[in-house]
C-alpha cells in the first residue's frame, strides 16, 4: 500500500466514509512483514495481545504495531486488542477485523431476487459463533450509504468505532463483533452517500426492542422449548373450512390491567386470557398488532418494530410462553399483520439510508394522507422480501396460527382515498396497484405451503372478485375474508328504531346474495366500538330492556347466520363505554344482571356453535343455509335453516318488541323439536317469553314445507329449535 492510499483510506475513515474498513483495518501485509491497524477513537493507550503496544498514528484515531513473519505466525487468528480510554477505564476484545465475510453469497442473491424467505436468520443482530469465538453477526440493507457502523453502549454510541463493511452492490452491510450477547442494545449509524447526512436508526430485523418511549434495538437470542407439537399437526391435518371457528379479538393491553393499572406480562395474560376463553367457547384469539410501535394509541398499526414482539408485555419468550399456552389448551392464535403502511418516525423504516428505501419517491405512491404514514414499494425486491420473511418469521418463530391482513384495499388500489390528480395510473392506465397484487398473491402461495393449516384473513372492503380463492384460479390466495358488507349493514339496521325496520329488511336478506362469493368471515371488530361510534349495545335503541334484548338478538344473528365468528372484546358482555386503549374492560359489569344474561347467552351460542356441526361444517357452502322464509318484512321476522349432512338447526327471529303468539313455521321433517335456545329466556336477562317443552310438527305445509308447527316468538329474540 503506497502512502497516498493509506493516508487516502485513513482520511475516509476518519471522516467516516469508508465503505469497507476491513481493506485498511486488521492485519495486512506489508514490504517488510505485517501490520496490524486498529481503530480506536476514544483510546489513550493500547496492546496488541498484551504483548505489542500499538502506536498512536500522528492526529488519528488509528493505532498500528509491525510484526516479523514469526511473530505473525505465532498471532492469534482472532488476535485481542487492550485498551484504556482517555477516562482510565479499560477495555479488552477480540478485532471484529479479523473476521472473514459471513453472508453467504448465495443469500445475498436470493435477498436480490426477493425470494430468501429466512433472511431475518441473517440480516439484523444474529448471536453467532465464528471459529470459536462468541459475538453478534449485524447486518442491514442500506444501499444509499457509503457508511453503516453499529452503535451502542458496547462503544459509546460512537459511530466511529465499528464501521461495517459492505457486500460488493447487494447494498447489504456486515460485521460480526465478538464479545457482544442477547441483550445488549445497538442501533445502525448511516452516512447517505449522495447529501452525506447521517441518521441513527433502530433495525428493521430488530427481534426485541427497548420499552417505549426508548427506541433501541436489543440483541435476541431465544431459549424457550416448545411443546406444542400436537397442535401443529392437529392444525395442518384439520379441515378447517369445516370446523368452528369462532375468534375472539383482544387488545392485550387493555383486556385487564394489574392492580395498579399497568400492563400485564404476556405470561400472566395467558393465565387469565385462556382460563376465561375456553369458559367463553372461543375456539381462537386474535391479537392487535403485537409488533412494536411507539405510540400506545395507534394500538399496534404503527408499526416501527415487525420482527420484535412489544416489550410492553414482557420479551419474545414470553410471547412464545403465551402462544404456547393458547396451544396447550385448544385455543389457536392469530396476529393482526400491517403490511400497508409505516409511519414516518425518523427512528424507523422512513427514509431509512437517507432515500425512499422501503417507500416510493413519489407522494402520489409512496404515502397515505389519511393516515400520515408512507406506503411500502411493493415493487422492489427487497421489500417484498422483508415482509413475506416477516410473515413467515411470525408463524415459523412463534407457532402463530395465521395472520389477519389490515387495510388490504388501500394496497390493491392506486386512487385509494386519493382525489383526482392525486395518484398514478399503472403501466396499462388503470387503478389497480399490480405490484401489491402481486406481493399479496406471493405472500399468500407461501404462507400456505411453508405452513400448513396457518390462515391468511383480509380485511378488504371493496368488491374485489376471488379474494379467498386460490392464485392458480386467478384470485389473491386468502383464506379468508371479513364480510365487511354484512357488517355495516347488520349494525345498520340494528341501529333503527323497530317501527322503520319493515322498511329495511333487505338489509338482512341481502347478505344471501354473495355469501358464498368468498369464505367469510363476519366481524363485529374494535373499529365499530371506536371514534364516537358508540358500543355495540350503545348503537342499539330503545329503553335499558330494549337495548339489551336488541343486543342479545345481534349476538345470535351473528353466531347462527353462515360465515366463521369475531367478536370484539367486551362486546360479549355488552360493554357501555367505548373502548379505549387506554384501561382495562369494564368487568364489573359481569355482576350486573343485563350484561351477566349477555356473557352468558353469548357463551351458550359459542358452544351450541362449537357443539353442532350444522352450524358451521358448511359456512362457505349453498348447501348448509336454506331460508324458511324471508319475506315477512311487515313483521320484521325472519327464518332459516342452518345443515350439515347429519343435522338442521332451525333458527327464528323477531326484529320488534312485539311478542308473535301462535306464529306458525315451516319445518323440514315430522317429529319432535325442542327450543335449545331463546335469547329472552329469563337466565339471560330476557322476559321468559319462549316454547316450554316439545314442540311437535304437524302434517300442515307451510312456506313450502311438508310440515309445521306454531311458536311463539319472544320480542326482539331469536329461537332455536332442533329436531
């Protein structure tokens, strides 16, 4: 090395430019033998091997000592540097300089190609040993930048002092440093190679990260054993389409809080959340986003940390404790995944080496203004490749059991929420956003082979054709769909005044039209108990009787009507208030007669769900739904039949407070029926208005059935009979 180019690389690493210091630092050859440099900006004095003392190089931070070719042999392959800092402390490491490059180059490709479905194994902070010695492998993607170091409290936060180096033009930077463990904390130094500007920022593969408001990634290293390989193999052999699926939707921080109103570990909620749970029916949990984020009030769908489980709750171990638990006692998990967007926090994602990295340029593509977050550039290669991984790290790490996809319509299309003007067409003038249609087709193809029996849920609002159906027939892959349609107008028509709902009964009827278009799932979510829209029975109308009966008949519309189950926390005990993040549930309420007759009426329509197969071995198929009769709109009542190939529940409702004596339905076979439920049976708050005993049909047709027989139909209720 001639002295221009040594004086030339020691310039840029002073300056903190260099884009591989592994060219100048560590042990390199020279005209008479070896040398070894060492980076040190905070060092007074240092030893090689505690044996060479290192010269200070004239007004730098570098230090260098000259070996013998004897003495070089005789060197450590990893040799330790000593040093004392200017405040008289001392310090003692193995190089990370002495290190060969760990990325293999056949991750480096498919991490380009947008096809390593591991790559959190690699990219981020990896506990590692490399010939013998213990460190941390750090890598990230930042190919903006002419300088990535690692910082922490292991070096003072000084972004001089592990200067990383980069792999030819992956735009991926590495380096492993010895000595450091799970739990220290660490954070990337970038230097933008076109402004020279330079950012902190946290790891987008961060598995942990510190308690908000503090913003550091931390070293993970996971030591949990599961045990809940039945489950697993339960779930990929389980025909799921027709099994009960009934999920209960959970905010962890504010289901229950502790005494003093704080949050409770992901362990000590599994206790409490499983125990009540299983006493509920529940056959699921789905979570709000768990993944980081900083703010408390966006509930999760900010997210800054997508590998890293919320330290509000305790660390990654104690997640998997948590999953594990729901799996020991039959209860299957899933997360709500927020692929759509990612908020702007400068700590974060955002402009992450300086450029729109994960984002687009261009506002009209790459932001949503409704939300002030930015929008993933699903086109790239690598940021597909970042999500998909994450998906899969989620399921493969933590035995989730599917995933819940917000905002999938503000991915499919370019004019979402946009006026004219405010977006670009796709290449062929539409508003369809191919690259995301694209990404989500993948994500889903591989989330069910690599998986199996993990779900993939969207949450789309549009009538967007095939969403639940598979990529090879042409749809987006989903599992599954919220049947947002059925919801806006059940809670519609829940929401008038009984006189009016004549008017409306289409409202009801209509679902029929498409519900086998997709596999449905029917929602009654946070969102509708949220922003001043009232609770589920603070939408309802009438007096405090009125209110509660209107509340129990919604509970048993949802549960009988076809399509899979969610219900929101506290909706199942008729919660007053809105809920807010911000305290637990009202569960004193549970000791008020109205709302105990809620909770236990919806616990008995989860078991009659779980316990009969008519009520969901065909939720996606024309063949397990018959209307009765759907036409007595001047009486608001409505009648169907719910069928497996063993059995037919019959189901009864009464829109108005009017009681209905001697109301004759039309039954499918002779025999004995009997009332296995009546929401205004008195146990559940209800004014005991129902069909005591057997119910016999009789050889008289009605509403083209063989049979019938006459009920009486409690107001605002809903009957099931079963033969």
């Amino acid at each position: 090395m001639t002295r221009e180019i040594f004086q030339e690389a020691l310039s840029r690493l002073q300056a903190g430019t260099h884009h591989d210091p592994f060219q100048f630092l560590g042990c390199h050859p020279i005209a008479k033998g070896w040398e070894v440099r060492v980076w040190l900006p905070s060092a007074e004095t240092a030893t090689l091997e505690q044996k060479y003392p290192l010269q200070r190089y004239p007004n730098s931070d570098l230090f260098t000592v000259r070996l013998s070719a004897a003495q070089k042999k005789a060197l450590a392959q990893h040799y330790q540097v000593q040093w004392q800092e200017k405040d008289g402390s001392e310090h003692q490491v193995v190089s990370p300089y002495s290190f060969m490059p760990q990325l293999g180059e056949l991750d480096l490709h498919l991490f380009a190609e947008g096809r390593h479905w591991h790559i959190y194994q690699f990219l981020g902070a990896n506990p590692k040993i490399v010939d013998g010695v213990a460190g941390v492998l750090f890598a990230v993607w930042a190919p903006s930048a002419n300088r990535v170091s690692v910082v922490g409290d292991f070096n003072g936060w000084h972004g001089l002092r592990h200067p990383m180096r980069v792999r030819g033009d992956s735009g991926i930077w590495e380096l492993f440093i010895p000595g450091l463990m799970a739990g220290d904390i660490y954070k990337f130094e970038i230097r933008n190679a076109q402004t020279s500007g330079v950012f902190i920022k946290t790891d987008p593969y961060a598995k942990a990260m510190e308690l908000r408001p503090l913003t550091g990634s931390v070293v993970a290293e996971t030591h949990f054993n599961w045990a809940d390989q039945s489950w697993l193999k339960a779930r990929a052999e389980r025909d799921w389409q027709a099994t009960p699926m009934n999920i209960y939707e959970v905010h962890l921080g504010s289901w229950q809080r502790d005494d003093a109103g704080g949050f409770l570990n992901y362990r000590e909620i599994a206790h409490r959340l499983v125990e009540y749970v299983v006493w509920m029916g529940y056959t699921h949990i789905e979570l709000l986003p768990i993944s980081e984020h900083p703010l408390d009030e966006s509930w999760g769908y900010q997210t800054t940390g997508y590998f890293a489980p919320t330290r509000r709750f305790g660390d990654p171990d104690d997640f998997r404790y948590f999953v594990e638990y729901c799996h020991q006692h039959q209860i299957g998990v899933f997360l709500d995944w927020v692929p759509a967007h990612f908020p702007k926090d400068t700590f974060a994602l955002a402009r992450f080496d300086g450029s729109a990295l994960y984002e687009h340029e261009d506002p009209r593509k790459g932001e949503h203004q409704d939300w002030g977050t930015y929008i993933f550039n699903f086109g790239r290669n690598e940021v597909r490749n970042f999500l998909i991984a994450n998906a899969l790290y989620w399921l493969d790490e933590f035995h989730i059991d599917g995933l819940r996809v917000d905002a999938v319509a503000s991915m499919l299309y370019l004019d979402y929420s946009r006026d004219e003007g405010a977006w670009v067409p796709n290449q062929y003038g539409g508003r369809e956003n191919i690259e995301a249609i694209e990404f989500l087709k993948t994500l889903n193809a591989e989330v069910h082979s690599q998986s199996p029996g993990a779900l993939v849920m969207a949450e789309e609002s549009t009538s967007w054709p095939m969403v639940s159906r598979p990529t090879w027939m042409g749809g987006l892959g989903f599992s599954m769909k919220w049947n947002m349609g059925w919801m806006n107008d059940t809670l519609d028509f829940f929401e008038k005044d009984p006189v009016y709902r004549p008017y409306h009964h289409n409202q009801l009827t209509f679902s029929q039209m498409y519900a086998y278009s997709e596999n449905f799932i029917l929602p009654l979510s946070h969102d509708e108990v949220v922003h001043l829209k009232k609770s589920l029975v603070g939408k309802m109308p009438g007096d405090l009787w009125q209110k509660m009966a209107n509340m129990r008949l919604l509970m048993g519309y949802q549960l009988l009507h076809p399509g899979k189950k969610l219900l929101f926390m506290g909706c199942e005990f008729a919660q007053w208030q809105e809920w807010s993040d911000a305290r637990g549930l009202d569960w004193y309420l549970c000791d008020q007669p109205e709302n105990r007759g809620v909770q236990l009426l919806v616990r008995d329509l989860n078991l009659l769900y779980r316990n009969h197969s008519a009520l969901h071995e065909r939720d996606f198929s024309t063949e397990g739904f018959e209307w009765i009769d759907c036409h007595d709109y001047e009486q608001s009542i409505l009648s169907f039949m719910r069928q497996s190939k063993t059995e037919k529940i019959i189901c009864v409702f009464n829109f108005t407070p009017v009681p209905r004596n001697h109301y004759r339905i039309g039954l499918p076979e002779a025999g004995s029926y009997s009332e296995v439920i009546n929401s205004d049976a008195a146990v559940y708050g209800g004014s005991n208005c129902g069909n005591s005993g057997v119910i016999e049909a009789e050889s008289i047709p009605w509403m083209n059935r063989p049979y019938s027989a006459e009920l009486v139909l409690p107001p605002l209720g809903v009957v099931v009979l079963k033969r």
